[in-house]
C-alpha cells in the first residue's frame, strides 16, 4: 500500500478548509499558529495519508503538494 504525505506552503494558505473536508483518511486539519497574512495554515496532524492527492486538487491556492512513496 502507498504512504504519502504533505507540505503546505503556508505563505499562501488561507484557511478556508476545503482541504480538510476533502480528505478520505482526515489526517488534515486547521493550525493554531499564524502565517504572515494571518491566517492559520492547514496541516497534518496524524499519520495515515495515503497519498491520493484530494486535499491538493480542491486547494483553491495551489498551497499543497503531494507525495507518495510505494511500499
């Protein structure tokens, strides 16, 4: 089975959780800290993505890359 995994580029999140609503596994979720617009960058908080690209594609900002390594 795939593992995957994110980096959000926080410079450009804006909060708005589409992301967070479209991952199967709910492993994203809103940041308590800040970006330097003021918003709180999503991020993921557990283990458990599989790498299926979701949060990437409804990301109205392009602030998520994907990836995926095969076991």
């Amino acid at each position: 089975m795939a593992k995957g995994r994110i980096t959000v580029l926080e410079q450009y999140c804006k909060s708005c959780g589409l992301c967070v609503a479209a991952c199967p596994k709910k492993v994203l979720r809103i940041s308590e800290r800040t970006n330097a617009k003021g918003y709180r960058p999503v991020e993921q908080f557990t283990e458990g993505c599989i790498g299926c690209a979701m949060c990437a594609v409804s990301c109205p900002d392009a602030a998520i890359q994907v990836f995926k390594e095969q076991e």
